[in-house]
C-alpha cells in the first residue's frame, strides 16, 4: 500500500464516504510539503513531515479545532492526521481561494476582533506547539508579563545563545527581560484566543468572499500580539484595521507594545534563518529599552 493509498483509506474512515485518490499535485509548502488530493470530485489538502514531526501536526490540528470552536472566523476543517511510510501527514478540507475586496478585508478585521473577545481562564494553552518549526511552550497560569518574559523572549533569547547570538543581544535582552513590568503599568489584558503567528501567508478569502486563517500557533494571549504581527510584514489593509478597531478598539499603549510583541517573531527568524536579523532585533531590543522605565 502506497502513502497516499493509505490516506485515503484515512479520510473514508473519517468522513464515512468512500475516497479514492486518482492524483496528487503539489502546492508549495515551506515547512513542510503541501499536496492536493483529487479523487471522486472531493479534493484535500494534505501536509507532509517527517514522522518525528507528527506532534506538529496534532499541535496544529488541535489549534484549527479551538479556533473552529470558538465559532468565529472560518478555518479549515481537520479531516485526519497521522503517519505512514516515514511520514506524518495532516489532512485538511480543501478551499478554493479568490481576491479579497474591500468588504472582505472588513469581514476578516471584525471577525478577528470577534475570535480575540473569545477568552480563557488562563493566558497559555493545554497543550505545547510550534512557531515555524520551533517549539513554543505554553505553559498555562495567570501572569501575563511572566508568560511572555519566560516563555516567549526569554526562551527565543537562550535558544540564540545556543545558536552562537550573545554579546550584545544577551545583554540588552536581559536589560529588557528585567524592565518588562514597564510596557504594563495601566493596562491588564485578558486571555483572548489568538492565532499565534498571524502574518499575510496565513489569511485568505473563499471564492464567495469569506476570510479564513489557517497555520495557527494558538495559545490564549495579549490579542495585540496578533494585531502586532500582521503589521510586521505587512499584506493588511487599511480596511481590515479600521473594522478592527470600530468593533474592539485597541488600547492607545498598543503603538509602545507592538515592538515588544513583534521582537519574538524577529528572535524566531533570527533562531530559524539566520544572522540576517540580528541587526534588527538588536535595533528593535534598543528602541524598547529607550522606551522603559
């Protein structure tokens, strides 16, 4: 029995219809490679990694899930997941994308708004999962500033020591990880649910104009995190944050903490791509610290 046979045989059992896959084609993926199954007029969208992996792909099926649930912004539905033949794989429905318009760009800015006002009890989530291809710990407790210092800069900072980064970023990354209380003095954010690595490649729209998210790395946090990601690399519109901000507008320290919040996805790229960026995270970690008390 071929991978995909078996893959098949997978979504027969979890759809409780009869797939017979005719072909497979494949549509890019970086991370991990991304397929299109075509069988019996259904079509999936499949990923591949290595079996090693497979806890990625339970991570994330697990994050489509609680976003699904939370019954606010359309993501993909998770068909199966597993491993055969070396490989894990993640077996989603496939959507037919198209352009997005001015409505649909509000549609996904008050949509989003709608899956931050969904909280929890706790900042973090029940289970551990991956920014990119690294481990992202989420710890579950009730301190936000402690949450991000040991769990998202403090970690990204020891894993660019062990990748050769010190001197300079060690230094004024400890500066930072000691003043942190400063970025919060009036103001307490809650818990909301968050897509966890919100950027341009992980939105789109459905041929009938509805926005969709995919790719999360889902935990329970400050939603400015979110907000602050999507201006990182851009691909947002103007529409999509001014619907943002009429259905929950943001608090005005948002401009201050925004670096703060996008300094760990800098470390990231820096600890996944290279020393191209450390430059910037030590310019970003420079600008905050003239900033804080």
């Amino acid at each position: 029995m071929t991978l995909w046979n078996h893959i098949a045989q997978q979504i027969s059992a979890a759809t409780g219809h009869p797939f017979h896959c005719r072909k497979h084609s494949s549509s890019g993926g970086s991370i991990s490679s991304a397929y299109v199954l075509h069988g019996d007029e259904r079509t999936y969208f499949v990923k591949l990694n290595g079996a090693h992996l497979l806890a990625m792909f339970e991570a994330e099926a697990a994050g489509l899930g609680e976003i699904a649930a939370s019954a606010t912004i359309r993501v993909p539905q998770v068909i199966c997941c597993g491993c055969s033949h070396g490989q894990a794989y993640l077996v989603l429905e496939h959507i037919r994308f198209a352009p997005g318009n001015h409505d649909s760009h509000c549609q996904l800015g008050r949509a989003l708004a709608q899956m931050h006002r969904h909280t929890g009890q706790q900042f973090g989530w029940q289970r551990d999962n991956t920014i990119g291809s690294t481990p992202q710990f989420n710890q579950q407790g009730s301190d936000w500033v402690g949450f991000w210092r040991e769990q998202r800069l403090g970690f990204q900072l020891t894993l660019a020591a062990q990748n050769g980064y010190g001197g300079q970023l060690q230094t004024l990354g400890d500066r930072l990880l000691n003043r942190l209380d400063g970025f919060f003095v009036d103001y307490r954010p809650l818990p909301s649910l968050l897509h966890g690595d919100l950027w341009s490649g992980n939105y789109a729209f459905s041929d009938d104009g509805t926005p969709l998210v995919f790719d999360p790395a889902v935990y329970y946090g400050d939603r400015e995190t979110d907000l602050a990601m999507t201006e990182l690399f851009g691909g947002f519109p103007d529409d999509f944050y001014a619907a943002y901000q009429e259905a929950y507008p943001l608090d005005a320290g948002y401009t201050q903490r925004k670096t703060l919040y996008n300094l760990y996805h800098i470390l990231n790229h820096l600890n996944l791509f290279g020393a191209g960026y450390l430059g910037q995270a030590e310019a970003m970690l420079a600008r905050l610290l003239s900033r804080s008390s």
